[in-house]
C-alpha cells in the first residue's frame, strides 16, 4: 500500500523561545487540521519537544528530534541526549545525519559510521529515522554519485530489512540549501536521485523495502517549486528548512502535498 505524502519541518536552532514555538506549532494545526493523505511532522529544537506534544494533543502532527545520540538508554555523556529520551518526551521520528551535522567546518563532522550508530539507537529505541543524504557539489565526472552511495550504504549497514520499513530518506543536496544556496535543484534532478537510492536499496534489501521507502526532498522547499518536486519530481515528501519556520508556507506547502497526493493516488 502506498505511504501517505510525508511533510516535515526541520526548524534547525529557532525560532528563539517556547512561546514563538508554540505560536507557530498552532498556526501550522490550524492550516493543516483538514488533511487526510497527508503526514505532518515537525522536528523543533529538543528542549520544545515536550512542550509542543501536549499542544499537538490528539491532532495528527508529529514531533521529532534533530539529531540523536549514539548512546542509548542513559549514562555518562555530558550534553547528549538519548533516542530513549526522546521516545519518552513522545517524539516519534528522529533526523540522522544532516549535512549542518555532517559538515566539518561547522566543527562536528559526523561521519556515516556514527550516522549508523545513531539510526540503530533510534530505531531500538521505537523511532522512525530520516536519514539524511546528499552531496556539497556536483562535478561534471558524477562522482557525486559514489558519494551519495557510500552514504546509503554505510549508513544503512547492518539494518534490518524489517527495521527498513520504518526508515525514511531525505535527499538533501548541500548546494540547494539555505540562504547561501548556489541555485535551486530542479524536479529531474531530484527524480534522477530518487530512482538511484532506491536502485541502492533494492541492492541492499530486496525490492519490497526498497519499494516502499519514502523518499524526501529538502532544500529550498517553498510552495512555488513543490507541486513540481512532487508531480514531475514524484518526491514522496519534503523535508522543509526556512518555511517550515512559517505557519502560512508551511500550510501551503502541506496542501499542495494533499492535493498532488490524490493525484498521485487517482
Ligand atoms: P532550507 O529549506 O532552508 O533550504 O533547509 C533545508 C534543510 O536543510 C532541511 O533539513
């Protein structure tokens, strides 16, 4: 059976307090309450997450964590957070391997080796993880493509088939990102991708997983360019940055998800 359009907000370090957070949260309920085929799910800073559950109360959003420890259950680990805690806070979903995590410059540089321990505690611990991937630039020789496999794979390494019913990718490219994006990605480039990953996971797994994975678009989501990520692009989702962070963008975006859904499903 085919999985509803998944539409995730990654709010990264914002918005600054828990009251703006609920703001938005609110605002995001009230313009998505009506829709059916399609699955809301934000990931705010970790410290809102408890606070943001109780107001999404019986609602159908989802919250999630950014980023989760390598470590499960509890211990010594000054600053970490566990994928057990976040199950505890009613976090369903957890984001692994962002490329701001991933990145070395920013001072972290999580390698896919880590990235692998983060998705197994996650998903020991009863989440869903959104494994992010995605290369910082093309080059003429497609070499990017060896990146975006080793990604998958490493990453992946030693998951279950079973396990890879909860799993959910997100392609990211790193230059389509954010403020300081080079340019846009276009639907192709996107579709391209997604036959490619799932190419890898058939490989890996079987074509019944890899079948059945959903896989994201992220970068520059806005509700201009998502209809054609979605319909000429087939993106099963996005994983929404900026936007995300706007109740009224974000809503529009969820709709053109809703509606491009009963297409995809007519
Ligand atoms: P932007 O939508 O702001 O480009 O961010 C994308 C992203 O990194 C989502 O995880």
């Amino acid at each position: 059976m085919a999985k509803r359009t998944l539409i995730a907000g990654n709010w990264k370090m914002n918005p600054p307090s828990v009251r703006e957070a609920e703001k938005i949260l609110k605002g995001v309920m009230a313009r998505t309450a009506g829709l059916r085929k399609t699955e809301i799910v934000i990931f705010p800073p970790s410290v809102f997450i408890e606070r943001l559950v109780k107001i999404a109360g019986r609602s159908k959003i989802r919250l999630g964590a950014q980023d989760v420890s390598v470590q499960s259950g509890s211990g010594a680990f000054t600053g970490e957070v566990s994928a057990d805690m976040f199950y505890d806070s009613r976090a369903r979903y957890a984001i692994a391997g962002h490329s701001e995590r991933r990145n070395p410059s920013a001072g972290r540089g999580e390698s896919n080796h880590e990235i692998n321990f983060k998705i197994k505690a996650a998903l020991a611990a009863g989440l869903s993880p959104v494994l992010c991937v995605g290369e910082r630039e093309r080059d003429r020789d497609h070499a990017y493509l060896q990146l975006i496999k080793s990604q998958v794979e490493e990453c992946l390494k030693g998951i279950s088939k079973k396990s890879m019913e909860k799993m959910i990718i997100a392609y990211e490219p790193v230059w389509a990102i954010g403020r300081n994006a080079v340019r846009e990605a276009v639907p192709e480039e996107f579709q391209e991708m997604k036959i490619f990953i799932k190419k890898i996971l058939a490989d890996k797994f079987g074509i019944v997983p890899a079948d059945t994975v959903r896989i994201l678009y992220g970068g520059s989501v806005s509700p201009k360019n998502a209809e054609g990520f979605l319909r000429e692009g087939e993106a099963d989702g996005f994983l929404v940055g900026r936007d995300s962070l706007s109740p009224d963008k974000f809503g529009r975006i969820a709709k053109i998800a809703e509606d491009a859904g009963q297409w995809r499903l007519s």
